[in-house]
C-alpha cells in the first residue's frame, strides 16, 4: 500500500484506481484458482458503465475456481507515475501486475480503443504481437462488438470471442484448467484446442493472401482442424438466464451511473445503418416477471437511485408497459426512477414517459436519425413526419420543455435537401412548443440537434459503401450549423476526423496491425478523447507504412470482394444485407420482422428454428 | 403554535486505508446508496430530483485518511440503531466502516457546530534525530509570539497569516526508525480552520529537518464541539 501511496498521492481521481467498491470482490489466492483480467481500453468512468462488464466479472467470480479482476487505461498522470516509479500495470482488486495473470480479456466496444489496449500491455511489460508471447504470457483475449471485425487486431490477440460471451467465457477457463491439470499446456496447443470451441477465432491459425488491388484473395485456416466459418454464440433461452444478483456500485462520477437491467438481446426493426441491430439477432426476451424480480434484487443488493431498461430498442418489449407500471407502483414511495436509453419518436413513448416522470423527471433523447422521410425510409427507420410532430406535440403539453433530436450526417444517398430537412425539424419543434396552450408550457423551449457521423460497420447493409471523405463531412457540418438559426436551437456534432478514423479502423485488414502499433509507438492514445486525438500523426503513420488510409473507408466495395470479416458467421446472410442494400437505394422499406420473417438468415445459420416460434406460428 | 422539529441522524464512521482517496462528493453519493439499501426512513428533498439530505462534519482532503468523521442526514422517524452500528460489512466499500450512531433534533448543521480536531501527523527523515533535541525545538517553536504562514492561493495573491492563535496543542509521540510523529490539537470549522501539515510544515522549516520524502502523513483521529469550553467528541 505504501509503494501505491507513492502514486495515488500525485495523481487526479486517485479513486479511478482503487477498487474496494460495494460489491466488488477481492478473493484470497488459492491454489489452482485461475486468474483473469477483464480489461477496458479506457478509464474508469467509462468502462465502468458497460453492462457486459459488470455481467462477466460477477459469473466468473460467483465461482470459486476463478479470481476476475479489472483494470482500466490509466489517465496520462498515472502513467506517468508507473513509469517513473519503474513500477507496471496493477488490477483493481488486488493489485497485481498483469503478466500475472492466466488470461487478460479486453472488451472492444469502440475502434479508437485500440491504441489504448497497446498502452495497457505496454505499461505491463508484454510484447503486443500474440507471435512474441511466450507460455508464461497470459493468453490474451478480446470480444464485445467490435470483435466482428477482428482483423486490424488479429496480430495482436490471441483470441477473439464472437458473439454472447457467457457460456463460452467459461468453456475457455475450463479448457485452461483442464490442459494445466494433464500438463499438456502450451499456448499453441491451447490455442488450437480452443478454435474448436464454437463461436472462437484465433486469428493465428488462418492465412490470408492478397490480390494485386490490395483487396483479400483468399482467407483460409492452416490446419484441417481449424473451423473456415466461425459461428457466432448466443444464449439460446434468454429468459430467466443468469444476470448478476448485484453489480459493482461505482466510485467517481461515471457515465451511466445506476443500476441496468437487460431485458431484451436482439432487435427486430431492421434499420440499415445498425450493427448492433444486425449482430445480435435474433430477438430474446426476458419475461415481465423475470425481469421485475431481477430488478427487485438489484435494487436491494446495490442502493441505486435509478435502474435503466437496456436493450437496443426497449420500448419494443412485449410487456414494456406493464414492467413500467408495476415498478412505478412499486417503487415510487422508495424514490426509485427509471430511466429509459434514446427512445424513437412515438406516442407510445409518451405514454411511458408520463409513467416514470412520477419519481424523476429526466431530459428526452430522441433517435430521429435522418432529416426527411425519404432518407428515414432509405434507413429503414420506420417512423414518419406524422409520429415526429404528434410525438413532440404530445410532449410539449405534458410538460417538458428540453428536447434533444439525434440524426446522422453522411449516410448514403444524402443530400443537402435532407441535412436542411434536420434544420427544418428544430424548427418545427420550437414552433410546435409555441402551438401548445400558454397554460400548459413553462418558459422557453430548448431542442438540442445532435448530429454523429455515419461510419459504415460490417455485417450492416452498407458494409460496402464507401464512407464521407473528412471535408464532405465537414461541409455538411458547417451547411446545417448555417442553417439552424433559432436562438431556442442548439447544434452540437461530432469530429469528422475521429470518424474518419473510426471507419478506416472498422473495415479494416490485417495490414492494420503494424498501422495501430506504429501509431502507438509515434505517440498516439486515448483517441477518442478530443484533447488526446492526433488524426495527423496517424496520417502520418500511414504515409510511413505506405499503407492508403482511404482503401478501407472512402472507397466503395464491390459485393464480390472478399471482406475482412467474411470468415465469420453473425447469422445474417450476405444474400440478405446485399438484397437490404438494394432495397434502400431503391427507398424501399422492410418491415419489422415481427410482423414477419424477413429471411435474415439467423434463423437457420444460428438457432435451426424460427426465431420466436409463438409469434410466427 | 407548530413547532417543526427536524430529525437528524447522525453517523459517526472511520475512513481508511485506499478508502482514504475517496472524494468528498463521491463519498456522499456512496453513502446515500448505503442509506437506502437498510431502507431507513429517508426525508427526501423534493423537487425533479429527489434526494436524501447529507451533511459531513469537516472536510476531509483526499488522501487523508481519518478514524473519526461524521455525517448526518435528515430522516422521517427513529429506529433501531443497530441497523447502523451492525451494518453488515459488505455494505461498505473497503476501509469505510460505521462506529456509532445516535438521533438528534439539534437545530444546528453539524457543520455548525465543529470547534477543534486532532490528528497524527508522519514524517520520514534524511537522518535520525534526538529526540530531547527535537522536543525542546517544538517548545520553542511553539511559545513564539507569532508563527507567519503564507497562504498561497490559485491566481490570487498569497496571504499570510499568524497561525499560533489556531495551535491547541502539538506533542512530539516518537522520533523512532528515522520517522517523527507528532499529535495536534487544531481548530476548525467556522470560527477559525487550520491544516495541521502547516504546522509541521513549519516546524520543518524552523529546525531544519532534512526529510527523505516530502510527503506528510495524515490521519485525522477526532473531531471536536465545544460545550462548556471543553473539547466534547461530536457524539
């Protein structure tokens, strides 16, 4: 404690590292007892308000076999002072050096991440090729999101998890355990055991080779053994499936700071720009009274203030509004709210709003998406200019007055018409809050206009168009922040650089590796966080590695390319994303795949049934 | 005539260990999760957001730890105490833990009523030093008519000022292993606040001690009210 004194002392938010937090665990070593850290390539704040995390680190620790710990990117300070006391990377829990460890899970949620998983094994003293680590490494793994792209990585982790990582998380632990207790452990023959486990790749045991136009020729495993296809896992019965009794009640101010429960994983709408929506099909919930008694005990095992309804989509519940009325009737008295994630412009929504407004009142976000009818329907995002004005009508007469809209600049087929059409809808809003009976509004309005910038992912319909250059994107920037005049409308958007890099990144190859270590090594980290971003050393990097940043994000694929990710299976077919594809350039709409099977493909390639047998019988 | 009594729980509780890098404004938010989770009778402020009302005593500086801090929150009724002095254990974060407990209808804030603290202070040394040497320099330093601190202060001008007058009393424990640990007495609160590191500050600079790390350690051990010009533990 003394030595970490030392440092703690000299260093901003010296809670960000401490651990001790209600709920979390510090076991006493035994012997046997596997080792592993689950690490998030950002700081605590951040990492501490992803769900994933809290779910892997309570599973794993419910079992006495297993120590999970944690670890987040240290602040510039704090690395600073590891460097200087000559001293490395420590978990939370017991603060011990990563290299000590049996396995280092990093969690991949965001691309300009990376950088940040480089630096944790730096100020660890662990080479950042899987090739350079020996036996006595941990074996270093990576899943969440992200892992569906794992190439640019793929020199770096030894292993990726694709898809829901609950069961498989504890398959690898027992497969280690099993190959260390018959002393047949090396990493290699480890590794290769492992890609036998379903919905695990280890990039290692695969060799790709290039066309002259620099796109892939072939992807193929080395050994006869090894899967060509890895399948993504899920949770088949998602209902009443394990949630953690308690979560980790966090120190310091962190993003999402209350207590969540996942009542849904999947989505049905089928909106062309989302992963999210595309990766975690198909649609599974929790029941009513799954999901209620699961809140219950959170509640009493954690003191929060606040618990969220988290899914993609968590109005789209079944029983929403009966899991929303039965817990308000609950907890009112108790002072417990409930908060909903960005919400799509429906009177639906409305009429839930008013039901958690009775404990607190929170802000709205709005995910509007797109400026005109006609690019929400190239989207797919199925709500019309009716459900946006009666929404934010019905709104004003209820009592709020702040409102944030958020859209997406850059997605195909844009066109000015529809960048002033997002300028035309604050507008709209202001207007339609004056339109509300004076009795009923309370001072000035204020809509704040979100904007990011879209960056095509892989596995979506547009996983081939070819993404904004950074000047396209800035030109859209600078046209609405012309175009949004009221004084009563706010317009705040995100850097086109960062999302330039993020889309290089996101479809990017192997021949990405070097790029991010040498990105790295020239000095570039946290490169989400705006003061630490440097988009031209990664120019920079790439000019020095002869490497052309925009093959991988401006430039539009043709659908017989090899992608870098097609060696993996997310369900989906591509048959389905090239035919979704079409249809938006057609503005055709697809309809929410509740109504009926849209043929995804995740029903044969992942469940070999229907996706909800009740719906579609 | 109504006559309004406010109901105040007052906690007293140490804070120690990693426990001691904890921030005031994030220390108040842990509490008010504990306080919920034993389900005490909370008088909540109202308003959109509603909230437990929490008052702590005396500031305490990140990184000093402290075996006598107190807080108190306003609640709707009593009840058993023991909810309090046998919390369950794994209802704290690590090196928070509850001493005592009691009710009070005191119309004061805590924060009011705060006159004095004590605290032990560590210092690590170049070399050893006598410690009848060292005992006899801290009774000179400490009968001086004025001991002037500049006070320096972020884009403001420094101000000085004569601290003796906020000295209760500093006692020199040991010089043992290269270490001097000293006790001292302070006042604080409104009527008048001093850090104890200034003293030993300046006692340092006085007897030239040659240190082998700058750092001073701090534990604060009590915090005192004044009834009938004694120093009385808050509960």
């Amino acid at each position: 404690m003394e030595k970490l004194d030392k440092l703690l002392r000299n260093v901003q938010n010296p809670s960000r590292y401490i651990g001790g937090e209600i709920n979390s665990y510090n076991k006493e070593i035994t012997e046997g007892m596997v080792r592993f850290v689950l690490a998030f390539p950002d700081i605590y704040e951040i990492g501490m308000s992803y769900l994933g995390f809290q779910i892997l680190y309570n599973l794993k620790n419910e079992r006495d076999d297993i120590f999970c710990e944690r670890v987040f990117s240290p602040w510039e300070d704090m690395e600073n002072e590891l460097r200087k006391n000559d001293m490395e990377l420590f978990t939370l829990e017991s603060k011990t050096p990563l290299k000590e460890m049996d396995f280092i899970g990093f969690t991949l949620q965001y691309e300009l991440s990376y950088t940040n998983i480089l630096g944790m094994l730096d100020l660890s003293n662990i080479p950042f090729r899987s090739k350079d680590r020996d036996d006595d490494m941990p074996i270093i793994l990576a899943g969440g999101p992200n892992a569906y792209n794992p190439e640019p990585i793929a020199e770096i982790i030894d292993l990726f998890v694709i898809g829901e990582g609950e069961e498989v998380n504890i398959e690898l632990i027992e497969l280690y355990k099993l190959m260390k207790k018959e002393n047949t452990y090396t990493k290699k023959t480890y590794l290769r055991e492992a890609s036998k486990i379903e919905g695990i790749y280890v990039p290692s045991l695969y060799e790709v080779s290039y066309n002259k136009d620099k796109t892939i020729k072939e992807f193929k495993p080395s050994f006869e053994d090894v899967p060509k296809l890895i399948k993504k896992r899920i949770i088949r019965n998602f209902d009443g499936y394990y949630y953690p009794k308690k979560v980790i009640v966090p120190f310091q101010d962190v993003i999402h700071d209350r207590a969540m429960i996942e009542i849904f994983r999947g989505c049905t709408r089928g909106c062309r720009f989302c992963q999210a929506g595309m990766l975690y099909r198909p649609i599974r919930e929790r029941s009513k009274e799954d999901i209620l008694e699961k809140m219950d005990t959170l509640i009493k095992n954690t003191g929060f203030e606040e618990i969220a309804l988290s899914s993609l989509s968590s109005l789209d519940h079944s029983e929403v509004k009966g899991i929303v009325t039965d817990f308000v009737d609950k907890y009112e008295s108790k002072k417990v709210g409930l908060s909903l994630p960005s919400l799509r412009l429906d009177s639906f929504a409305v009429d839930i709003l008013k039901d958690i407004q009775k404990v607190r009142k929170t802000g709205l976000t709005f995910a509007a998406e797109a400026g005109t009818q006609r690019l929400r329907d190239v989207i797919n995002k199925g709500v019309t200019e009716e459900n946006l004005t009666s929404t934010l009508s019905e709104i004003f007469e209820n009592g709020w007055k702040r409102v944030k809209l958020y859209f997406m600049l850059g997605l195909p087929t844009e066109t000015y018409e529809d960048i002033q059409g997002i300028a035309d809808l604050g507008e709209k809003s202001i207007e339609m809050y004056y339109n509300v009976d004076k009795s009923l509004r309370k001072g000035k309005p204020t809509v704040t206009i979100s904007t990011a910038n879209f960056v095509p992912k892989p596995f979506t319909p547009f996983q081939w168009f070819g993404q904004d250059t950074v000047e396209e994107l800035n030109e859209k920037h600078e046209f609405l922040k012309e175009k949004i005049t009221n004084r009563n409308v706010n317009y705040n958007y995100h850097g086109s650089w960062e999302s330039s890099l993020e889309g290089i990144i996101a479809r990017g190859d192997r021949k990405l590796n070097e790029v991010i270590i040498k990105a790295y090594e020239k000095g570039c980290k946290f490169d989400a966080w705006r003061e630490y971003f440097n988009y031209d050393l990664w120019l920079e990097t790439f000019e020095l590695l002869n490497i052309d940043p925009y093959f991988y994000n401006t430039r539009t694929r043709d659908y017989s390319e090899i992608l870098p990710w097609d060696h993996l299976d997310c369900g989906v077919t591509k048959e389905y994303l090239i035919k979704e594809n079409e249809k938006a350039l057609e503005v055709k709409l697809t309809t929410d795949c509740r109504n009926y099977c849209t043929n995804c493909g995740v029903n044969k390639q992942i469940i070999g049934g229907d996706c909800y047998p009740e719906i579609n019988s | 005539m109504v006559v309004i009594v406010i109901l105040k729980l007052i906690v007293k509780y140490e804070k120690i260990n990693y426990a001691k890098y904890l921030a005031h404004l994030e220390l108040s938010g842990i509490i008010q999760r504990i306080l919920r989770r034993l389900e005490l009778p909370l008088e909540y402020s109202s308003g959109y957001n509603p909230k437990p009302q929490i008052a702590f005593a005396a500031p305490l500086s990140v990184g000093t730890s402290s075996k006598g801090e107190y807080f108190e929150v306003r609640i709707t009724e009593e009840f058993d105490l023991r909810k309090i002095t046998e919390i369950d254990p794994s209802f704290l974060p690590v090196g928070i833990k509850f001493i005592d407990a009691t009710f009070s209808t005191a119309k004061n804030s805590i924060m009011a009523i705060v006159s004095d603290a004590s605290y032990i202070l560590k210092i690590t040394t170049e070399r050893q030093y006598e410690e009848d040497d060292i005992r006899e320099k801290l009774n000179k330093f400490l009968a001086q008519d004025e001991i002037i601190w500049e006070k320096i202060r972020r884009k403001k001008k420094p101000i000085t000022k004569n601290i003796v007058e906020f000295i209760n009393n500093v006692f020199l424990l040991n010089t043992n292993n290269k270490e001097m640990i000293f006790k001292i007495n302070v006042k604080t609160g409104s009527n008048g606040n001093l850090q104890p590191d200034v003293i030993v500050k300046k006692f340092i600079e006085y007897a030239n001690i040659e240190l082998s790390d700058e750092f001073i350690n701090i534990q604060r051990q009590e915090i005192f009210k004044n009834v009938n010009s004694e120093q009385v533990p808050i509960i």
